[in-house]
C-alpha cells in the first residue's frame, strides 16, 4: 500500500496483549484513514450501547495517507471513541511531529481496547512494541511526564499523553502531544484516563512509500508554492497566529461577551488580540512536521502575578477566557492556556464553563461560599485559580468538570450552557455569522468550529465572499466544507491548508501518494460518506432533529449592538433546506438512497 | 471618522488608529486619501497598482460592515462612520 503503511496495532489492556492487523486496500479507499477510517473501524467494533468509560469501549489512534509525506503540512493524527462530553462519536485531531513519528515506526494507527488493571503506557520503537507500567507518572502534568518518557526511552522519541485532567476523567480533558498539542474537544482524554493508560511514546526511523515519486512531489510543491503566496497561508498565520480574528470577528460585531449574554462587541478585545500577543509574550512562532505556515505561539509572562511560559492562546481559547468571561488581561488568559495544557484539559470548554458560572452568579443561583471562590465576570484571578481545581476535582472545581451543561442543567437552567449538544460553542456569534450558527446546529461533534468553517467565506471572504448577516446559500456552501473538512480530518491534513489551496490541489496530492484512481468528486464524495457515516452514529446514540438546534439565546435573543443589531440566528431558515442538500428526511435521517449511494 | 488599523497596517500607518476630520467620501477616495498621509508602502497595501480598485486581500468595514455588501468602492464613508481595516489574516 502507498500512503498507508498498511498496518495497525491493537493493543488490549486487560491481558496486555498486543497484534498487528492488515489494512484493508479497499477499505482505505473508500474511508481514507484519520477520521474515517477510524471511525469506521470504532462503529463496526463497539456496541452502540456501550458506556463510554467501559473496558468495552475502545479508543483508536489514526493517521491519514498523507500522515508524515512530503505534503504540506501533513502532521496530522486522529483520535477517535465516544465523546464522553457529547455522547457524540469523538474525533479530535492534533499535529506537531507523534502522528508522523507513529508512520516511522512502522503503524498507521493503535486500537486500544480494555483496560489496564494498573497505570501502562505504550512504546512503539520501530516495530518494537511493549507496555510498560506508568504507575509512577500517574498524577504527573503533561510536561512532566513527557520529559520523564523520553528519558526514558529514547532522546527522540515523541509523546502522547494524558495530565491529571484524563486521569480524573474531567469531561473535556484532551489527548496531548509534544506538550503543548492538543486533541482537545469532547473528553477523549477522559477514556484514556478509564483506560489506566497514560501515554503513547513512539520512535521510528522508517519511511513512507508514495505510488508516483514525481508526480507526488510535483503535486506537493505546487500545493506548497500557492500556500506560500496566500496572504493567509503565507504571511498572516506565521506573523500573528490564530489570535489574529480576535480584532476582525469583534470589529464584524461576532466576538460573543460575558456568556453571549451582552452581546458580541468587546470593547476591550484589542488588548487579548494576535497583534497584542505579537507585541507582549510572544518568544517565537512554532510549525508543525513539514509546515510552511507556523502558525504555533511560543510564548512567555516575563513577570507580575501571572508570570509562566508556554504555548499559545489560540483565538478560541482566548475568547473562551477572555471575552466570554468580561476579562481582558491576556497574561491571566495565558496563564490559564499554559496550565490547560498542562493538566490536558480543554480551554474552550474550561472557559466557556466558567462563564457559565459566572452568569449563574450573576443571577443569584451560585454564591462565594458555595463556589469556595469568587467566579464573576471580569475576575482574572479567579478563572486561574480554579483551572487547577477543575482539573483535580477540587471542591467546586468538581461540578466544574462536567462541563457548563451539566453545571446548568443541575440548577435547573441548562438555557445558560452555550452549547450543542451539551459541547460548548467557541468565539463566532451565530447571530452575526448566520453560517456559523447552522454550522453549530448540525456538527456532529456538537458545538464546534472546525467541521464546516463558514467564518471563511462569511468574513475573508473565501474561497467566495458571503454575507454572513443572510441565511441564503449558507446550507448549500456547508455542506461542500463538511464534506472537504472530512476528506482533509482523513488523510492527515491541516485543516489550515484550505485557506490557500483547494479540493483540486488536495486531490492531486492523495492521488499521486495513494495510487487510487479516484476522481476530485469521488474523493468529496467520500467526505460525504464520511458524514453521514458518523449521523448514523449519532441515530444509534439517539440524537434527533431536536439535537440538531443552538441555545435559545441565539434563536431568541436579538444582539443589542453592531453591523448585527436586532438579528438572532434564523436556524429554520436555513436547517431543511440543509437536511434536503444532504440526502436526509425533514428529521434529519438519511434517506435509504443516500446511503446506498455512499455504499453505507 | 475613526479609521482603525490591524496586523501589519498598523505598523505601515504607524498608529493602531486615527480621527480624521473629512467630508464624506467614497471608500476608493479614502483609500487614496490615506495613502497620502501615510505613503507608499500603505498604498501598496491598500490599492491596487493603477489605484483604481481596493487591493484584493485588504477587508474594509465600516461599522463593522463589509463594503462588499454595500456598496464595494463606491460605498460613502460617512463623518461619524468608524472605518476598520484589515489585511486577509485568518485562524481559527
């Protein structure tokens, strides 16, 4: 096989038995790797019904055919289970260097499945595979037990794993890499805490083969010449980073305030910006395996109270603990980033949560002593504080944990948790970016920003230039960048990318790695395929139409200032006309032909 | 008006942001008009080389709404507008 190495690892906790298996050509073909392949792989082996901590739920590490080439920006991984936040399927994706170093050492991807009756972790050395124990990393942060693994086993090795945040199965905890690299959203971190498995470390030395030497570097320089001449891709990402929307989404009137409770202009937002970030912490800006574009911030509070050092905020995480909790002091939002990734927790679910919180205080539901602390709007030291009790359970940090549905839902106002499907929104006022609202509705991880991104076209106007106050095209433009940002979650590239290059360049790329003869609508088809496949997922989990919908405040309540005073996010206008452009009933079920004709 | 600057036209036009006392104008006449203040660097920014049309990768807003759902160049810059600038800079 080209792209893929064509094996897998299945590794059982329980008797600490570890396999190889075979990847099937034709299933690679039709579901690619990353995102699909793996969850493909999850429905066909899991029960429906399974709890999501059970020794019976497995939990699969995937890369993609591109994974580790000569592609641009093709670090990518996949981790995919059950997403212990939404009870959605989960797939989160990170980058940096383990997914590549995964391919080296001779595996597309590891199955994990069971539980270990003590603390393991698993260590991949060129095609060497053994658990070992981990009980004395247990309890550690992520950096510690990073640096703890390489020294222990190879000076080069790269690592995966879990801080005290997994451990103690806090409902966003991610899965991180290299430190600082996170497959942030759902909990997925959570299941390889209840797995007793700590981390992944991995050391290869061993290539990759491409069907068409030539014709796939001729595919990759060109991809990587238009991504270094995009103004995005090429000199905007690399400068400012991710926190340069801060400014634009809040100019736009998108930058949601105080819980999305006051509207979606901060009129402080210029002082958590990329350009703020750019002028006062950043040391240096950081790219993943084989990225032109290095859009990572290394970054650093030289002094005062919040003094740390670290990576990031990304623009999501600031907004979640900044403007959506009426702070402004972007050395707190860093602190509590750095403290995120070292506990390996989410900072868009953390921040939104505490926002969440602090609205409950506001209307008298939460007190100071209830709380053991002083979570209101606009308290920097507060939101530090309790990033650490969250991450160990401590006292309140406890409800904290569950995430901000659960917290609301317990005191009988789940109305204030800003998610979908019980997963917190990030950063982009659906009621100021219409696209992005229906976006929210119908991802099927719950509320998130990276399964559809109409923020594109709705404010850069790319790869088109949309209005992003009417609903009009907005169901028909979704479904295209789900389908493609399938297709990329699958063969381990940066969603980034698609700032600069398209379908067709992406095609290329795949085919002349792969070898498949597939055409550039067959491979957005398997996007397609790729979707629905994890709808039906979501059926079985007993999602419906009803699911499908944003927080009343973004249907109900109008913003009360900027380019989008008066509007709320007309979701019937848009939602049928969605689920027809799909395939799917008036309830959202896809219709008996679709799925025939994806082959599901 | 208040023109407001982000990224890297913040340092072509040496100030995050300005008040300019101006009659309304269109947005091409405003484009040109800041050139001249600030010179030729912001104008390669900010116009195309002729300086007949606004540069493709620059995002204009006034009151946070883009002229291309208004009027594009042709758009009327009013006295009390705020005018944001933007190059095409993206994250997410």
């Amino acid at each position: 096989m080209y792209g893929l190495i064509g094996r897998l690892l299945r590794v059982n906790l329980t008797t600490g038995a570890v396999t190889e298996e075979a990847i099937s050509e034709s299933m690679a073909k039709k579901y690619f790797g990353g995102r699909g392949l793996g969850t493909k792989i999850y429905m066909d082996e899991v029960a429906k019904d399974t709890d999501v901590f059970s020794p019976d739920n497995k939990l699969i590490l995937m890369t993609g055919p591109l994974t580790g080439t000569f592609a641009t920006s093709a670090g990518r991984l996949m981790w995919i289970t059950k997403a212990p936040l939404t009870g959605t399927i989960g797939c989160a994706n990170s980058g940096g260097e383990f997914g590549p170093e995964l391919k080296f050492a001779g595996f597309d991807g590891v199955i994990f499945e069971g539980k270990a009756e003590k603390p393991v972790f698993l260590y991949v050395n060129n095609g060497k595979v053994e658990l070992r124990s981990a009980e004395d990393l247990w309890g550690k942060t992520v950096p510690d037990t990073t640096d703890q693994l390489v020294a222990a086993t190879d000076p080069d090795a790269k690592v995966c794993c879990i801080g005290p945040a997994g451990e103690n199965r806090v409902l966003f905890a991610g899965i991180m890499n290299e430190k600082n690299r996170a497959a942030g959203r759902g909990g997925l971190g959570a299941v390889m805490g209840s797995k007793n498995l700590k981390a992944v470390v991995v050391r290869g030395t061993g290539g990759i083969k491409v069907a068409d030497n030539a014709g796939f570097l001729a595919a990759c320089t060109e991809a990587r010449d238009k991504l270094k001449a995009h103004p995005v891709t090429g000199a905007g990402l690399g400068a400012y980073g991710t926190e340069i929307l801060v400014n634009i989404i809040n100019a736009s009137g998108g930058l949601p305030i105080n819980n999305w409770r006051d509207g979606a202009v901060d009129r402080n937002a210029d002082d958590i910006s990329g350009e703020t970030l750019v002028e006062k912490y950043l040391v240096r800006n950081k790219g993943c395996f084989g990225c032109s574009m290095a859009c990572g911030r290394v970054t650093k509070v030289k002094d005062g109270p919040y003094k740390s050092a670290g990576e990031g905020p990304e623009y999501e995480a600031a907004w979640a603990l900044g403007s959506s909790c009426g702070i402004n002091d972007l050395a707190a939002i860093c602190k509590v980033n750095f403290l995120c990734n070292e506990y390996g927790m989410d900072p868009i679910t953390l921040g939104s949560t505490f926002a969440c919180a602090m609205e409950m205080f506001d209307k008298g539901l939460l007190n100071v002593e209830e709380m053991g602390g002083n979570l209101v709007f606009g308290d920097a030291a507060s939101i530090v504080e309790f990033a650490t009790k969250t991450a160990k359970r401590e006292g309140f940090g406890d409800k904290l944990a569950d995430g901000s549905y659960r917290l609301a839902e317990s005191y009988g106002v789940p109305e204030l948790s800003m998610s979908v499907k019980k997963q917190e929104m990030p950063a982009y006022d659906g009621r100021s970016l219409q696209g992005m609202g229906l976006e929210y509705a119908t991802s099927n991880r719950g509320g998130c920003h990276v399964r559809g991104y109409l923020t594109s076209p709705e404010i850069l106007g790319l790869p088109v230039k949309m209005d992003p106050l009417v609903t009009e095209g907005k169901a028909a433009m979704l479904k295209i960048f789900q389908d493609l940002t399938a297709v990329v979650d699958s063969i381990g590239l940066c969603l980034f990318t698609t700032f600069g290059i398209g379908l067709p360049e992406i095609a290329n790329m795949l085919r002349t790695c792969t070898g498949w003869d597939l055409t550039d609508e067959e491979i957005l088809a398997t996007g397609d395929r790729i979707w629905n496949m994890e709808k039906l997922y979501n059926l079985g989990q007993g999602f419906t139409k009803t699911d499908d919908t944003l927080p009343p405040r973004l249907l109900h309540e109008p913003l009360p200032e900027g380019p989008a005073k008066g509007k709320v996010c007309e979701l019937d206008d848009m939602l049928p006309e969605y689920y027809n452009l799909r395939g799917w009933d008036k309830d959202g079920v896809p219709a008996k032909a679709k799925l025939t004709e994806l082959g599901l | 008006m208040i023109v407001k600057y982000f990224a890297y036209f913040r340092k072509d036009a040496g100030c995050k942001e300005e008040t300019l006392l101006l009659a309304p104008l269109s947005v091409l006449e405003l484009l040109n008009k800041l050139s001249e203040i600030h010179g030729q660097r912001l104008r390669k920014r900010l116009l195309t080389a002729d300086q007949t049309e606004i540069h493709p990768d620059v995002i204009f807003l006034i009151d946070g709404r883009n002229i291309d759902f208004i009027d594009g160049k042709d758009t009327m810059v009013s006295q009390d507008a705020i005018v944001s600038l933007f190059p095409r800079v993206a994250g997410g």
